[in-house]
C-alpha cells in the first residue's frame, strides 16, 4: 500500500519559504495572493494488505518520524497500488 503524507507548518507558525514565494509572485504582477504555505509530500510504501492497519500504522509514522506536531500540520491517504 502507498501512504501518502501532506504536511504544511502550522497556522500562526511563520514560514519564511512560503512568504518568499508568496512576495515573488506578487513581484510577478500575481496581485491577490494573499498567502503561500510551503510544505512537504512523502510517499511511504508499505508491505501490507490491511487498509485499517496500514492508517494505524501511518498515524504512528507521523507522530514518530514524520511530522514534528508543535509547529505542523499534516493529512494523509491511504491508497492501495496493488
């Protein structure tokens, strides 16, 4: 199975990459953008054929590995590829 994360920073975080691109575009004539968070996408491939174990086992890579929750927040699927 393939688990997909979205992770981005937090509301209220300040993210200096997602301003940077956000003054750039901006720059480009882009008037109405208001905001850009920058973020990160990670594809996990897992040896299982359980949907509701492959959640659980994402749920525990986040917390773990993944994702640092004081400054993140993050999302992820579970898609079966087989």
């Amino acid at each position: 199975m393939l688990i997909k994360f979205y992770i981005k920073p937090r509301k209220g975080v300040l993210d200096p990459q997602g301003r940077a691109v956000a003054e750039n575009l901006r720059s480009l004539g882009f008037d109405n953008v208001e905001d850009v968070k920058v973020g990160k996408y990670i594809e996990v491939y897992v040896n299982e054929t359980d949907k509701e174990k492959a959640i659980e086992q994402a749920k525990e890579m986040a917390k773990k590995a993944i994702v640092n929750e004081i400054i993140e927040d993050y999302e992820f699927e579970v898609i079966d590829n087989t």
